[in-house]
C-alpha cells in the first residue's frame, strides 16, 4: 500500500505530480484514456487540458450522467471504447468525475485486460471525501447499489478544490454528509469542527477540511482493506441510507447525502437504544444534520417494508441477519451489530 502522504496530491502540486507521471510512466499518450460524464466533459475536462496540455491529444470516453449510468451495460461500452481505440495492458485511465464515474472508471480498469492502471480525479466534493477513496469499485445490480464491483487500488488520487465551483450547493451538502459521518465515527473533534461548516469557507478552510476527512477514511481502509471488521464502520448511515436512495432511484430520485443523513439519523436512534450512544450525543446530532438537511421524505409503512427487503441484500449482512455499524459514541463506532426488524421499522417514526 501506498502511504497516505504518497497517495493524495492537492492542487498545483498534484498536476505536477500527474505530469510527471504520464511522462514517464505512459508509453504513449495514445495510451491515456479519459472517462468523462456529460457535465465534467463541459466543466472539467477543459481545465484538466489547460494544466496538462497534451492531454487533449488522449482518448476521451464519454457517458451519460447520473447514478442510473452505473451498470453493467455502461463499462460494456467503455470497454468496446478501449478496444476500438487499443488500449493495453500498459494503458491508463484518468477517471475525471464524481462518483459515479470514479466507481465506473475503476471497475473497468479493474476488468478489462484482467487489470490496468488508473487514477480517480475527483470533481464533486462527494468523490474527494468517498467515492475516489478506499480502494473500491462498483456498480449497481438494477436498484441495488454497488452489488457488482472488486477492489482495486488506483495509482493516486488528484484532488483540485477548484472543481467545487462547478458544483449546485446541493452537492456540495451531498459530500459534507459524508465528512460529518467521519467526525462521528472516527473522530469527535473533527465532527465539532465540521459542526461549524459554511458552505463560502475559503478555498484554504476546505482543502483542510478535506485533507483531514480524506485521511480519516484512508487510515480505517488502509488497516481493513477487504472489509472484514473495522472498515464496515465507514457504512454507518449506509444500511438505511442505501436502501433509501436504492428505493427512490426509479422514484423519486434522492441524492446520497440525504439519504445517508436520514440514514444517520435513523441509526444514530438505533444506536441510542441499544448500542449505548447518550441521549444527549443523539440529540445533538439529530439537530446538526436536521438543519443542515430537514426531514421533508414521511416514510409510509408499506415503504418501510419495501426497504427492509432492500436491507436484506446489504453486503455486510451474515447469517441472513442485518447487520448495522452503531455509535457508542461521538467519535466511535462498533460494527457487526444485528438490529431487529421491529427497531428498525420504529426508528423510521422518531420525532
């Protein structure tokens, strides 16, 4: 494994290193492959062309945008692109996007030849927090999420706090859900800090919010890299969270940080009654996530049901059980906690 001062690159300094490393790493530019959305081939990719300029003169694969492009039918495409523009075993994919093309792009380069390589360049603050982090790839199985992927480590990871410019200020609040969930389960001060967030930070404030958050998550995958015990507590707010944003695709889309801030909010409860999480830790973060995401989705009994059916394929469940990562604190988190159907169900009804 890399070390996480090797793996992260800001800025001026990761284009440096980027360029660096296409000169001498990439037999050919002819051999650089750049995965792109509709949005970031508007947005970003003119920007990656301005800091690396022979980068124009690369392979540019193109897909549609948002989370229903993540299937099986889409990396058939990227992959029939490689072939037709021949890619090798020495080629490289620049995966220049949120998560959905971060989760894409590595899945491909993981797949195709049996494994090349790749770096994630993160466009949305969601991707640079999550998504572009921890090793993994993924694709959706109809409305399941993430159910078909392998683990796959990228080369690094390029991280330009400029792209957060492009984004609507409900992305923005989509990745700060994610870096609230790592002060809550790894790191109370951080949490406090992020307690504070303000979506005009300057740009300095939020290359240190987003070291720190990156470096939280990187330090709990680079000691659980496949998932088998302290990195399933990266998955609170997920179980919930997950069937959510699965059951609303087709429906009535909702983006991710909502659905895991409900999601944290739910399990936070769940916590509460049997995990050993405070009254007084549950209340205050039920009050900072409801400000900064309020509660309009009433869930109705028959949704609920429908949701549980989705929990039942949640890639941390043994045993035919549910399994939740809870809180015990602000701070920390246990994983491996079965939680029953009823408590479940009676958490979707806290006031």
């Amino acid at each position: 494994m890399k070390k996480r001062e090797e793996f992260v690159h800001f800025n001026e300094v990761a284009y440096d290193v980027l360029k660096n490393y296409l000169l001498h790493q990439i037999d050919s530019v002819k051999n650089i492959f750049v995965i792109v959305d509709d949005n970031t081939y508007i947005h970003c990719l003119p920007i990656l062309f301005q800091k690396i300029v022979f980068l124009k003169k690369s392979n540019i694969i193109k897909i549609k945008s948002g989370e229903k492009e993540k299937n099986i039918y889409t990396c058939v495409q990227i992959c029939k692109n490689l072939e037709k523009f021949k890619a090798t075993r020495r080629s490289l994919i620049l995966n220049l996007g949120g998560g959905v093309i971060t989760d894409i792009g590595g899945f491909v380069a993981s797949i195709f030849k049996r494994g090349i390589r790749f770096v994630n360049i993160p466009t949305t603050l969601l991707g640079m927090v999550d998504a572009a982090i921890g090793y993994k790839t993924g694709i959706n199985l109809d409305s399941i999420k993430n159910e078909i992927g392998s683990f796959y480590v990228p080369e690094f990871l390029i991280i330009d706090t400029h792209f957060l410019k492009t984004l609507p200020n409900k992305e923005i609040f989509s990745g700060i859900a994610e870096m609230l969930k790592h002060g809550l389960i790894a790191d109370k001060k951080y949490w406090k800090q992020m307690n504070k967030i303000q979506i005009d930070r300057n740009e300095n404030e939020w290359k240190d919010l987003i070291h720190k958050s990156i470096l939280i998550k990187k330090k709990i995958v680079d000691r659980d890299p496949k998932e088998k015990g302290l990195r399933k507590i990266l998955n609170f707010g997920h179980t919930i969270g997950h069937a959510l944003e699965s059951y609303f695709m087709n429906i009535n889309q909702m983006i991710h940080g909502v659905a895991v801030t409900m999601g944290m909010i739910y399990e936070s409860w769940i916590s509460c009654e049997i995990n050993g999480l405070s009254i007084t830790d549950y209340k205050e973060i039920k009050s900072t996530l409801s400000v900064l995401y309020p509660m309009d989705n009433k869930i109705s009994k028959l949704e609920i049901q429908k949701l549980l059916l989705i929990m039942e394929h949640d890639k941390k469940n043994e045993k035919n059980k549910i399994q939740f990562s809870l809180l015990k604190e602000i701070g920390k988190c246990s994983y491996n906690c079965q939680v029953p159907h009823s408590l479940i169900k009676k958490s979707f009804f806290i006031n």
